[in-house]
C-alpha cells in the first residue's frame, strides 16, 4: 500500500522510537539498558511524495528538510491503518504538510 499526497501537500517520513520501545547499549551489542518513557520527537525529515499542485522544481523525492512549520497532520503507517501492526511497532511516521509550511531544504 502507498501514500499518495494530494493537491498542494507533500507528505513526509521520519523515523522516531516509540514510547515503550527499548533503548540499547552503545557498547554491548544487543543488551537492553532501559525503556523509553517518551517517544522520541524527529528534527529532520524526508520527502516521501509531493502532490500534484506543488510547483514543480522545489522538492523532490528524498530531499531532507526540518520538521515543518505551521499544521501538520498525522498519517498512520500503512501497517497501523490495515491493522497488521501497532503504531508503537513502527518507527517510521508519515506527515503531511502544506508545502509553503516547509522551512528550508538541506542541500548539497
């Protein structure tokens, strides 16, 4: 299943631990060292799919840019929305956003 963005939106993927999810060691591989209490909040985020009504040349398909600005909506994975998964399963979280709430681009 896919996530299509509509009209002049562009929907976004980050990856953020769920509260819940375990926290590893940085020394031992594979030892539990504790819980998240809290999720965690991403700072970045990566073009997912840009919709038709955005101006063409401005985004494209990867780019990296700051968590936006202004409204943003809540997509549920596609895993969360056919009831295959539990959203605290999934690190991967979907956005979407009006494209002129998107405050900058990370460039090469």
């Amino acid at each position: 299943m896919q996530i299509k963005a509509l009209g002049e939106f562009l929907v976004l993927r980050a990856i953020a631990k769920p509260a819940g999810s375990e926290i590893y060691s940085d020394v031992v591989p594979d030892l539990v060292v504790g819980v998240r209490e809290q999720g965690e909040i991403p700072e970045v985020c990566y073009v997912h799919d840009i919709g038709p009504g955005v101006p063409e040349g401005i985004f494209k398909i990867g780019d990296m840019t700051p968590v936006p600005l202004g409204k943003m909506a809540n997509i549920p994975h596609p895993l969360v929305a056919t009831k295959e998964k539990l959203a605290k399963e999934i690190d991967e979280k979907f956005i979407s956003v009006h494209y002129t709430n998107v405050p900058a681009l990370y460039a090469n």
